[in-house]
C-alpha cells in the first residue's frame, strides 16, 4: 500500500528510485542496474544536456528528486547544484561516483577537472564505486549489481585494450581541442593536449586567446581542431581558417537518450573518437 508522505517525502511504493545526474553516470548506473524488477534508474537532465558547469535545477528537476532514493552524480564538482539537494533533500543517498583512489585527479590551476570518466580506466574506477555504494545502500540486490559491473568492467576493459593498441603509437600526438574536457583521455592515450579552443563551452576566446591559439596551431607537424558535437564550432571554425587546419569531432559523451537500449553508448562514442584520431594524426 501508498503511504501518505508529506511534502518533499518520497512516497514509499516499495520500489528503489535512483536519479543519475548527467549521461556518463546514468550509463554507468544503468550497466550496474540492469534491469531489476522494481529498480528504476532515471536521468536527471535532458537527452541535449551538455557537462554541467552552469546547469541550474528547474522545478521538474527538483520534484524528480523528491521522488528518489538515491542520486548518483560524478562528484568533483561538476554537478555545481549539488549543495542545494543535499540541502533540500534530506532523506537522499548521495553515491558519488568519482569516490575512488584508483582515479588520480588533474587540476587547471586550483580547479579539478572533473571529466574522469574520458579515461577508460578512469570510468571502470567509477564503475566499481558505484557498484560498491550501490550494494551498501541495497544489500537485496547486491549479487546482481557485483554480477552486471564484472560484465560490464570486461566490456570496458576490452575497449580500453582496443583504444590503445589503435592511438599509443600513432606518430603525431599533438591537439587542439574544443574545451578541457579531455586531459584524463589524453593522459591515458598518450596525447598532448597543444591548446584549447574554448576554456569555458559557450565563452568565445578572447581575441588574444584566439590569436595565441593560431600561432600554436601554425607551429604543429598536423593541423588538426576537434571541436564537440554539443556547442558550436564557430570559434574553431575562424582558427581553420587562419591556418588551413582540418576539423574533426571528438565526442566528450555527455549527451543521449537515456533509456536502457542504448547502454553501450559509452563504448560507441569512444571507438568513433579512436576512429576520429586515427584519421586526423596519421
């Protein structure tokens, strides 16, 4: 039976409601989940939703809260409107997804760059902290959540194994890419990150930036740009044309369709960036 709960309680209907933050957790959750009859994994922000830098909750975000029992976000400040649910909602489970000493973080300037999950070895890392919070909050299903994140670690694992034999030993290392959304992929590939178009997605460069950025490109063996399937490619578009650079697409995984049928998009997005890179640096 519905119990009355009073307002910003969640109604216990006897099922398990977790809300992922953004599309790489909710891919990582849902491959833990599976499909548990009477666990519901939902996502919080919409399929065209991009990083989170500046995202504001709107009153649906918050009433999908009030709904659920745990809220699984990336951590490292990503999600900037976490100090508001955590106030708000005091019953919530936080599981925080980048809790784990496997991952080492990188910093621009004092700011941890919160994109771990581009390092394949860094999303198994949050793979196994999820799964390990998971199973505290809901011992009941702890056997499956241990059984799908093994199955799904040997998928990561194999696309890890993959990634590396196409890009360690391609013979120009050198991007320019659309924002810092890339330095943990880049460490673990063994590329050099030469500049970035936009150090903040949807900010121009400044013109200074913009001419320090086509005298670096003008200085590489390869001109390549990488620019981002969310946000427009103008800026990099005016620096292919000052230096005669070629632009490609790397996708950062942040947007999709949040439904189960697509829980290999991760594995999909990445081997089209191994493809992308291999084009371009070759």
């Amino acid at each position: 039976m519905l119990s009355v709960a009073g307002c910003g309680e969640k109604v216990d209907d006897g099922k398990l409601k977790i809300v992922t933050s953004f599309y790489p957790v909710y891919l990582e959750t849902i491959n833990i989940v599976g499909e548990i009859e009477g666990v519901e994994v939902v996502n919080l922000t919409k399929p065209q939703t991009g990083c989170l830098h500046d995202y504001q909750l709107t009153t649906e975000d918050m009433k999908t809260l009030e709904t659920a029992d745990i809220f699984v976000v990336n951590g490292l400040r990503m999600e900037n409107f976490l100090e508001k649910v955590i106030e708000t909602q005091k019953n919530l489970k936080i599981v925080d997804a980048s809790n784990s000493e496997e991952i080492y973080l990188l910093k621009e300037g004092e700011e941890v760059n919160p994109h771990v999950w581009l390092s394949v070895t860094y999303a198994m890392a949050q793979v196994k902290s999820i799964q390990r919070q998971l199973c505290e909050l809901d011992p009941e299903h702890a056997d499956i959540y241990k059984k799908n994140a093994l199955h799904y670690l040997n998928e990561l694992t194999t696309l890890r194994d993959e990634m590396h034999l196409a890009l360690d030993n391609l013979p120009h290392k050198d991007i320019v890419t659309f924002h810092e959304a890339f330095p943990y992929f880049a460490a673990e590939f063994k590329l050099n990150i030469a500049a970035v178009i936009e150090r903040e997605p949807g900010t121009e460069p400044t013109p200074q930036e913009l001419a320090d950025t086509i005298k670096t490109v003008n200085e590489l063996p390869v001109k390549v740009l990488f620019t981002e399937p969310q946000y427009s490619p103008k800026a990099a578009e005016t620096i292919a044309r000052e230096t005669g650079a070629k632009i490609f697409t790397l996708d950062p995984v942040t947007t999709g369709e949040s439904k189960f049928e697509n829980r290999q998009d991760y594995q999909n997005k990445m081997r089209q960036n191994m493809k992308t890179l291999q084009e371009a640096l070759q």
